[in-house]
C-alpha cells in the first residue's frame, strides 16, 4: 500500500511539469501552421492567375505586364539553367576541398582552409552581387567568354554576343556561394567515415588514391548526395546576387552568355511596380512554383537518399 | 617452402612515445605464430609494422628492418603499397566494404592489382570464398551487401578478400576478439587448413587460442619480446620469469 502510494506520488511529480511540453508541443505544431498558412496566402493570391492562365502559364514565354498576359516558362528556365550551371562547377570543386580537407591536408593546414570555405558563407549576397557586376562580368566578357566562343564555339552553349552579363555570369557566382554549405556537408561526411574502412583497402595494397576513390566516397555517398541538393536548395532560391548579374531578360537561350532571367529575380524585381491584379497574382504564383520545386527537390532527394541509402549498421548481428 | 619474416632491431613510436623497443625475431614460413601479451604491451603495433600499416597512423613512426624473401620491406626503394599485396592483414573488427556486395568485397583488392575478365574474377572470388570457408553459406547469395552476413561471416569475407589478392603472409590482429565462439572456432580451423599455403601471423589476447592454434609464440610485455619458441615449451616451460607470470595469470 505505502509503495503504490510512493510509485503514484512519483509518477504525479514526473508528469506534474505538463505545461513545458504543452508549450514544445504548441511550439512544434505553430511550425507547421506557418507553412500551412504560407501556402494558403500564397496560393490565395496566386488563385487570379492560376484562374486566368491555367496549365499555359508554364508552358508561355509571354511576360507582358503592359497587355496583361503572363507565362512564367523563361524564368523556371533561368532558375533551372543557372542552378544547375552552379551545380556543375561547385560539386567537383568542392568535393576535391572536402577530400583535401578530410584525407590529405596536414593538420595545421586544415583550420585554415576551413575557415576561408566557412567565411564565403558569411559574405553578404548583395556583395557577391557587385563583385560579379564589377569584376567577374568585365572579366568574363573580356577573356573566358572569347576564349570558351573560340574552342567550343560550334556547342549551341558558347555561342553568341558576349556580353558578361548572363547565365555564365550568374552561374559561376553561384557555385561560389553554394561551395561552402557542400564542401562542409562533404567534409563532415568524409571524416566520419571509419578509419577501418581505409585501413581495410589500404592493407589490400591499395593507393591513397584507390582508398579514397574506393572506399571514402562511396561509403559517403548518401551524405554527399544531401550535401549536393542543399547546395541547389540554396542556389535555386538564391535572389539578390543572381538578380544583380544575370541580365534579367525573359528570353530563353542556350547560349550561356546569354542574359536570363530567375523566378525570385522577376519576383524582387517587379513586385513593386505591380499595377495590375492579374501581374501581382502572376508573380504570386512564380512564388508558389518556386516553392514548389524546391519543397520537390527536397522530397525527390529524400526518396533517392532512402533508395541507395541501404547501409546497414555495420556488425549489426554476429 | 614458404617464406618466413625476419625482424631485426624494429623500433616503433607514436608521436614521442616509444611503443616497440628493438625488437628481433624470427616468423617461420608456413607456420602460425602467435603473439602474445597484455594489453598495451605493443603487439597490435608490431603486426602492424609488418606490413607498413603502422605508418598509416598520423604520429607513427618506425625505424629498423624486417626482411621478407631477402626483401627488406623497410628499405629505401620499397613501395608500401606493393609490401601489403604481398602480406595481407586481417583487423579485429570485422570491416567489409559496406557498398559492396560479397562478390565485389571478395575480389575488391584483386581489381586494384590485376585485370581479370568477369569470369576470371569470378574464379578468384570462389577459389577465396572456399578458402575462407564461406563458400558454402554464400555461394548462392553473392549479390547480397556484404553487410547482411552475420559478424562471424564477415570476418571470414575479410580474410577471403585478403587472400584473394594471394598474399605471401597472412597477418591478424585479434581476429576473434569481436566474433563468438561458434564464430571463433570455425576461424581457428580455418587458420590451420591457411597455414598449408601461407605463413599466419597471429596477435591475440587470449591465451588459450594461443596454444590451440599456434606452432610458434612469442610473449610481447612493454614493447619487447621477452621470449618465443615452440607454442608447447613458452606454455609449459617458459624461461623467463615474466612469461611464466603472464601464462599462470599473474597478470595482464
């Protein structure tokens, strides 16, 4: 009798405190009522142009706020050319600093290096923006884009005026500011993985190299893989720099020196000077897409990462 | 007849700690030889240096010789990577290529040496399965991860991977310390069948597998060898005092 009444008075003392979950508990939920809500307001506003435009604003390259007819297909164009641009720069670069990071550099050199990756994370967008505006385009304009029309000409990608500002341009200053959340993600992925796991192909008579090639990167390929959509997550939604240096054309071309146009460049740009009900509910509706995609490539990344993530605990059963 | 290995004045240091103290002796070919001692006496380290994993270590250092075939595998033009095709290494842990099925894990350090056809590495993985004793209980689940084995099995893909590179010693570090008797006594079988085509080398921390498997021991206390010979004499006439105190349980 006096233990049960001892086990109930515990049990009440435990559970007494119930007001600090209730209040994590309401915490929780209010995140996922904002994300609700966003969507809601959102697609509210975007309900005129959905109304109007149907499944043709996807599919025209018309963005005409003067007769009021919008398609959005230039600037998913843009947004997709110019992160995917990012991406094929930034991914072997930074997987080559991950490796050098994780596999070879000496240890007084890797804080260092580090830490220069980490500060181009700390760099303001907007800065990244002028730079491109006043240093890499003249730069591009002036030699890499006469040089890259010159020897790959006949690819419809090197071909045309150049002018500095344009896909190129907005690509290039993307992979440098996504190169520091994949190299991180990288990093931190190549070191955990376990000596033994070198120690095994090294006592195979394996290279430095073949270990890493072999062993490292393949046993670290789903984090990596998480590290690579991170990296496009923020070069899709990435706005200011992109706006800045990219043109800001509607059109779509192939040509890399091309000037384009990115869904949250139109947005920044615009929403201002949004006159019309049906321009504001337009660009509310790029907001949703842009949403969209990015809320996709998350799920798509999720799916894949589950797909080859098939690694069992290792010595799970003996 | 098989090659032996001749270690002659090894010293080893992690950093400024000085681990293996001019250490000399003699492993015979085709002979198991164990060596023993407690814990932190330096014999993980020793049969690291015997295939140049100990350097791999950041701090590891070695200095003195070790001949193989009239090789010395320290010398100034040797290439590590060439020494550990020729002497294989098996870890206390099992660690199979967890992104590898069991056929790529059998043949993973095959690839990196020659280059066989598909069915060139096929042989080579069932000639290596079969040697290892797994051959058996995979032969028709090939494809399967690696990881799917059971503790006991991966220990034997790991020594399957290592003597299909077709090693000249077969070096194992506590190769059961992570497996459970079932599992330790089929690897302990599988070392005697081994020792017909390579020289074994065995470290281990109990001393009763010591004496069931080996031909030959040495006892390792604080860096040095203290005694080796015939498995049979070190455990029933042991010669120095320290020996006989570790044997009988004094201590370690």
């Amino acid at each position: 009798m006096a233990i049960l009444e001892i086990v109930r008075i515990r049990r009440g003392k435990f559970r007494r405190p119930g007001w600090f979950a209730f209040l994590a508990r309401c915490f929780g939920l209010l995140i996922a009522g904002l994300m609700v809500l966003i969507i809601w307001e959102v697609g509210r506003a975007a309900w005129l142009s959905i109304h109007t435009f149907g499944f043709s604003f996807f599919t025209s390259s018309r963005w005409d706020p003067v007769h009021d007819v919008f398609g959005a297909l230039p600037f998913i164009y843009g947004t997709l050319a110019s992160s995917l641009l990012a991406l094929i720069i930034a991914v072997p670069l930074s997987l080559g600093i991950a490796i050098f990071l994780s596999e070879m550099a000496p240890p007084w050199l890797k804080d260092p290096v580090s830490f220069i990756v980490e500060i181009l994370a700390a760099i303001p967008s907007v800065v990244y923006g002028l730079w491109g505006i006043f240093v890499l385009a003249p730069w591009l304009r002036d030699g890499v884009e006469d040089w890259l029309g010159n020897a790959l000409g006949f690819l419809p990608f090197f071909q045309g005026p150049r002018s500095g500002i344009g896909l190129l341009t907005a690509g290039i200053i993307l992979a440098i500011m996504i190169l520091p959340t994949i190299t991180a993600i990288s990093r931190e992925v190549l070191v955990a993985v376990p000596q033994s796991q070198r120690e095994a192909m090294l006592a195979l008579g394996g290279t430095r190299w073949e270990t890493i090639v072999r062993v490292v990167l393949p046993y670290g390929r789903v984090g990596i893989f998480g590290a690579v959509m991170l990296g496009l997550g923020r070069a899709v939604g990435e706005t200011m720099a992109v706006t800045m240096v990219i043109g800001n054309q509607p059109k779509i071309s192939l040509s890399l020196f091309s000037p384009a146009y990115t869904m949250p460049s139109v947005i920044v740009n615009e929403f201002s000077e949004a006159v019309t009900q049906l321009h504001l509910s337009a660009l509310m509706e790029i907001g949703l897409i842009l949403f969209a995609i990015t809320l996709l490539l998350n799920i798509v990344a999720l799916l894949l990462v589950r797909r080859i993530g098939t690694v069992p605990v290792q010595g799970g059963r003996m | 007849m098989l090659h032996g290995m001749k270690v002659r004045d090894l010293n080893a240091w992690y950093n400024d700690n000085h681990v293996l103290k001019n250490i000399n002796l003699h492993l015979m070919g085709g002979k198991i030889t164990a060596l023993i001692g407690p814990s932190g006496c330096g014999k993980s380290t020793f049969i690291r240096c015997l295939n140049r994993m100990h350097e791999v270590i950041r701090g590891g250092r070695v200095r003195g010789e070790v001949w193989l075939e009239g090789e010395n595998i320290y010398g100034r033009r040797v290439d590590a990577v060439m020494i550990r095709r020729r002497i294989g290494m098996v870890f206390q842990k099992p660690n199979p290529f967890p992104t590898m099925s069991i056929l790529e894990n059998a043949v993973s350090g095959v690839c990196l040496h020659e280059s066989l056809n598909t069915n060139g590495l096929a042989e080579r993985a069932e000639e290596a399965l079969r040697q290892a004793a797994l051959w058996e209980e995979v032969k028709y689940r090939l494809d399967d991860p690696a990881v799917s084995l059971s503790g006991g099995q991966q220990q034997r893909l790991c020594i399957a991977r290592a003597l299909a590179v077709k090693p000249e010693v077969l070096l194992m570090d506590e190769p059961c310390s992570a497996l459970d008797p079932a599992s330790t006594l089929r690897i302990e079988e599988l070392m005697a069948e081994l020792k017909k085509t390579y020289t074994v080398i065995i470290v281990t921390h109990n001393m009763q597998q010591a004496a069931r498997v080996a031909d030959h021991t040495a006892f390792v206390y604080q860096g040095e060898v203290v005694e080796d010979g015939p498995t049979s004499e070190i455990f029933t006439a042991p010669k120095d005092p320290r020996t006989e105190g570790y044997i009988t349980g004094r201590f370690g």
